[in-house]
C-alpha cells in the first residue's frame, strides 16, 4: 500500500511546515489528487489517520479535491477531460490522446493553529 508512504510524506511536510512557521496544530488538509495519480483515497484517509497520530496533524481533518484527467488529441487538437487514460477524446473520438494533467498530487493548503 504505497498510500502509507505518501501519508508519511505528508507528515514530513507537515512536521517542517510547523518547524519553520511556528504552528503547533493542523486542523485541516486539502490534497489535491489528480484522476490519473494512482491513489486510492479511501486507503489514503485510513492511511493518514494512523500516520498523523503524534503530529501535529493528529486529528486533522483531510480534504480530497479531485483534478480531472485533461488530454490533448493530436487528431483535433481539442484539449478534452477523460475519466480513463485509454478513452477516445469525446470530441472527434480520436484515440491519439496526449496526456496533460491528472496525474498531480499536492498539499494545496492546511489550516493550522
């Protein structure tokens, strides 16, 4: 379950976030989670429940915002959202997909105390 991993990345950020600035609490986390990221939210959540106990995160709230997959189409140039990285473009149905976004994850912002 790599999702462990990426919660104690989050914690490492988190712990020198609050070094640096000087905070002692997290109570909110938004991640923004790309469509095509490989990352299963609900173990993520479960994940970063146990990671954060001892934090200054334990307790945080965690806030998922999904990014859209976005590809461009070589055979309409359209720039179109998918569900799947395989699918046809919607526009002309096209296959020649050039994935363009979707695939970020990042701490978009933390509520802290």
């Amino acid at each position: 379950m790599h999702e462990m991993s990426i919660a104690e990345g989050i914690r490492g950020v988190i712990e020198d976030a609050a070094r640096a600035n000087g905070f002692s609490r997290v109570t909110t986390l938004r991640l923004e989670i790309g469509r095509f990221a490989g990352v299963e939210k609900h173990a993520l959540e479960f994940a970063f429940d146990v990671v954060m106990r001892g934090s200054p995160a334990e307790g945080a709230e965690l806030q998922i915002i999904d990014i859209p997959g976005k590809a461009l189409c070589y055979d309409c140039a359209g720039t179109v959202e998918v569900e799947h990285r395989l699918d046809p473009c919607p526009i002309c149905g096209g296959g020649k997909l050039l994935v363009q976004g979707g695939e970020e994850m990042r701490i978009k912002d933390m509520e802290v105390l």
